[in-house]
C-alpha cells in the first residue's frame, strides 16, 4: 500500500489538482478559492497537497457539520 505522501504527489502530479493548487498559490493570503467538481475524498486530499505547497494556514469551509465531518476524517 502506497505511503501517504507518495499519494500526495500522485495527486500533485494531475494536471486539473496542479492548476487549482498553481491558482490557490497565486491567490492572495485570505481571499477565497472555490474547488467545485470534485467528489469523494479529493477535496481533502487538495487541499492536504495545499498546506504542502502553501506553508500557510488554511481555512476550508464546508455547507454543513456532515460535510465538514467527512472532510475531517
């Protein structure tokens, strides 16, 4: 089984998560990026690889306690 964060850069590596991790980067420190059309875990895992690539703090704002559950755990 993979190690954790070779799946980070296997994600890292997918044009669609660099393009969004390349304008998150670019964004200025507390404006908003939406990540829409992502399902399942990649929400996590993106913005995992943007704490990685950022070395700043993130805030993720989900709709509801469930989703913010989910993305949680």
């Amino acid at each position: 089984m993979p190690e954790p964060s070779s799946l980070l850069s296997i994600y890292r590596s997918d044009r669609r998560v660099a393009d969004f991790l390349r304008r998150w980067t670019a964004a200025a420190p507390g404006s908003p990026e939406a990540l829409s059309g992502a399902a399942g875990s990649l929400p996590a895992v993106v913005a995992a690889s943007a704490l990685l690539e950022l070395k700043r703090p993130l805030v993720v704002v989900r709709s509801d306690k469930e989703e913010a559950a989910y993305f949680f755990n």
